[in-house]
C-alpha cells in the first residue's frame, strides 16, 4: 500500500484598523480563517479472513484530526480513482470513514473537506492517496501440485458456469446451485448438469465445493450426426429467468452448426428453475439432431448468428463462440429481461478490425434480442487479446470482468495443444460512465490498458508461477449465498498435459 497523508498549510488574517483626524471608521470583520491540522490517514483493512493474512481488496479506512475552530456540520470525503476528475463524495459526521465498493490494485485520491452550515471549506483540506490491494485467490484442496486440488466433480472437464437459485425458486431449491459443464466420456459430450447435496452456507464449504453428476441424464449432449444448426455442443451459461419472463431457467450454449460456423444458441427448461430438463418432449436429455431441428423438443433460438444469417446474422462476424452474459444479479437473481444486460463473446481475428486472436466482441441486450454493438468504421467492438471472459454484478450499475490475456505467453509449454490463457485479470464497469446507467455499454468499461492483476495461491498459500496460472481456463465467478462476501471461482485446471479438469478457488479479500 501507499500513502502520503496530506500536509495542511493554515494561512491566518491579520485585521486591520485605521485611525487619526479625530474619526473612527467601522472595520469589518476578519473573514473567517479555519484552522485544520487534519492529519488525515488512510489505511488498508484486514481482510475478513484473519487466518489469510491479507487486506481487503475494496476497503479503505480513513481517519483525521477535527478542525480547532469550527465543530463542523459535516465532513465531505471525495474518493477520486488514479487520474480521474470525477470524485465520489460521501458526507459524514464523525472523523472517520469506512471506504467501501473499492476497485481492486487501483490508486485512490482522498480529500476531506469540512463543512459549516453553509460552506464547504476548499481550503484548507486534508489530502491523502492510497491503493487498494490485489484480488488473492486460493485454490481449495491440499499441497502445492495439480494433483492435490480439491474436485468440484468427479466427471468434470471444462466448460463449467454455476448458477444460483435464490429465495422464490420453489420447493427445496433456493439456496441450490447448478453446475453446468462438458463431463468426460465419449457418450456425454456437450453441457451436462451438477447438483450440489445442500443450499449453500458460509460456514460449510462443502455446499459450494462439492457437486454430484447428472451426466446422461440431464443436459445437451452431442447428437449422433447434425442438425442444422447442432453438430457440437461448446460452452454454455445458465440464467434465471423472472417470473414474468417465464420462472424458468434459460440456457445459453455456443454449438458448431452443420455448415461449420459457430452460434450462440438458446433453449429454456422444461421444469422451472429446476433447470434440468430442456427437452419439450418425452425425454429429459436432447441427444438426437431430429430433437435439435425445427419442431424438436430441443429446437434452439439463434441468440448471436453469423454473417449472412437469415436470424441474428452479423456484420464480420464469422463465428460467435466462448460467451458470457452479464445480468443484475445482485439486484435479484432472477433476469427480468429489462434492457442493458450485456454479452461477451469469442470471435476471430478481423482484417482491418484487429488480427489479435482471440477477441470478444460485444453485445447489449434491448429488451427483445441482443444487439451487437460497432465502431463507426463497421469493425465490432473489441476487447482484443481476452479469453474466457466471465462478469460479476457487484450492485446498482457496477460490474467487474475476469478473463484471461493470451497475449502473455510466459509459462506455456510450447509443445502443449491444451489452450493457454495466460495471467488472469479483472477490469471494472459503471453503466453511468457513459450516459444511459440502465444500460452497459462497451465504452462503460475499463479497458484492457486498465485491467488489474489477480493473485492466485496453491491450497498450502504458496503463490502459482506464470505457468500454473496461465493454464486456468473456463472459469465462472459466483457469489454463491448472493453475498459478495464470499465470491468463488469455479475453474477447469490442468498443467498442459493432463487433461483439464474442474477446480474451485475462493477470493480471500473481498
């Protein structure tokens, strides 16, 4: 951390009177002068988890001096992130402040001003600066080696995306959470599904780290030969949808179609926010390309299409895969599907757009499809050199964005065919940023030249080295109690030669 408390320069006025030739003129009075030594400081806070170690990664504590000459009316602290002109001001009465919803690794500017009754005194004022740490994750299991972390399942392999289900679901689920991922074996390639055995509690990490499989039963498989728009199963992402929106659980899934080309596709359950079921028909899992085609139980939505498409089809973009949808699920975790929720989605390198592979376009949803979003010279808007990206909600009109920068190859094993992510990094969103706050734009964001780093630790607390951190991949943020309390990280893992398997890290600073 560092800090530079302010030094206070208190300038006094002298009065002046004047006299002579037998009159006596009025003075007035002496403006009021404050004197302020405020000795302003402000301080990292240890993390909740003693036991860690570590300090809170969005806290700050503040505390300084009262002025000698004045019993303010109230105190205005304006929070300033790194060169930014625009402050965050908060009004307190006490001399000190707890500072929260902070950025991780970013540079602050503290000024305090004391205010009367009607003045809010500029000068002097009590200046200090000072940076948040890091985000730490651990890694759940034992030692310090690939084969010692903890199995979030038994069958997992990657593609992994969590969802929560909250107060409202029905019958035993809120609390429950669902594990949607690529299971291993020839018969079960597509999304398989996971239960966890107990609504999660903070106090027992086996509700959120151990799931069982449903494998075979539950989900979308591969089918044996393809639909038009189903040949391969990718990568999927489950949402809650409101009860005005249908109570039932939406899933989102990238699929390779028959003509080779990548879609982002969608299906709804079958069973409410069981989320288990997505065949209309008699069956629980779709597996045939008969129940994958039009006027199957299974018969998906084109979401994001590609270029030429009839549906959903997109300017220079060729192939919509690896995704993630970013909704307010601090605010209920259930979708309403009101407008400004967003998408990141994989896509080629671009002639003339960027020859970075691989990018994420960008996409906003308005209220009845998703809308892609374009620079004014036709290019999509692109985060170039991200990979697997996954949002949170961290309240009102704020997100944050993990992922991972495969530009940095330090730690990859050249002779590795298994995909390598490089060093983890987290950048931040504020709808308001640039106009509509119901609404997150790509210009609400950070930007890659501003994204934080991540520290990763083994389960002994060790730190991994560029190559155990560059092979994470598939990762979904959860906070899994609907607390930002605890956040975890579920994960697909491997060394480059194993195959990839799925993992769980907690963030020990929130």
């Amino acid at each position: 951390m560092r800090i530079a408390a302010g030094v206070l320069v208190l300038v006094a006025a002298a009065a002046c009177s004047g006299g002579g030739g037998g009159s006596t003129a009025t003075v007035p009075p002496a403006p009021f002068v404050l004197q302020w030594s405020a000795n302003l400081s402000a301080a990292t806070v240890a993390a909740s988890n003693a036991a860690s170690a570590t300090f809170s990664s969005t806290r700050l504590a503040l505390s300084w001096s009262a002025p000698s000459n004045l019993i303010p009316a109230r105190y205005d602290v304006h929070v300033t992130e790194g060169s930014s002109s625009t402050a965050r001001v908060i009004g307190t009465t006490a001399t000190s402040l707890a500072l929260d919803g902070l950025k991780s690794a970013t540079d602050y500017r503290i000024e305090v001003r004391a205010c009367d009754d009607t003045t809010c005194h500029a000068q002097p004022a009590a200046v200090a600066t000072a940076t948040t740490p890091a985000e730490v994750w651990q890694l759940q299991g034992t030692g310090r080696t690939f084969a010692g972390l903890a199995r979030l399942v038994s069958d997992g392999n990657v593609k992994l995306h969590v969802l929560r289900l909250g107060e409202g679901a029905g019958g035993d689920l809120p609390g429950r959470l669902r594990l949607y991922y690529g299971a291993s074996g020839p018969n079960v390639r597509g999304l398989s599904v996971a239960l966890n055995a107990a609504p999660v509690s903070a106090a027992q990490p086996s509700t959120y780290l151990a799931f069982s499989s449903r494998a075979g039963s539950s989900g979308l498989v591969d089918p044996s030969s393809a639909s038009p728009l189903v040949r391969g199963v990718a990568t999927g992402q489950a949402v809650a949808l409101s009860a005005s929106a249908g109570a039932r659980v939406r899933l989102y899934f990238e699929a390779l179609g028959a003509d080779g080309r990548n879609r982002i596709l969608s299906v709804d359950s079958q069973d409410g926010y069981a989320g288990l079921d997505f065949n209309a028909g008699s069956a629980t899992l779709c597996s045939t390309a008969a129940e994958y085609s039009a006027g199957g139980g299974c018969a998906p939505t084109v979401v994001i299409g590609s270029e030429g498409d009839a549906t959903q089809g997109w300017p220079r973009i060729l192939n919509a895969r690896q995704f993630k949808i970013g909704v307010p699920t601090q605010t209920d975790w259930r979708w309403d599907m009101a407008t400004g929720s967003f998408m990141v989605f994989t896509t080629d390198s671009i002639a003339g757009c960027s020859l970075a592979t691989p990018n994420q376009a960008y996409a906003v949803w308005d209220g009845t499809q998703w809308i892609v979003q374009y620079e004014s010279n036709g290019c999509p808007k692109l985060f170039s050199s991200m990979q697997a990206a996954h949002p949170l909600h961290l309240g009102g009109d704020r997100f944050k964005l993990y992922y991972g920068d495969p530009s940095d190859r330090a730690g990859r094993i050249t002779t590795s065919m298994l995909p390598f992510l490089g060093p983890k990094k987290v950048m931040y969103a504020e709808a308001s940023r640039s106009g509509d706050p119901a609404r997150v734009d790509f210009e609400d964001w950070d930007g890659t030249a501003n994204a934080r780093p991540l520290t990763f630790l083994w389960p002994d607390g060790s730190e991994l080295d560029a190559h155990a951190e560059g092979y994470i991949d598939d990762f979904s943020i959860v906070a899994p109690t609907g607390s930002l309390d605890l956040q975890v990280l579920y994960l697909a893992i491997t060394d480059g030669i194993v195959a990839p398997f799925t993992a769980v890290a907690v963030l020990l600073n929130p």
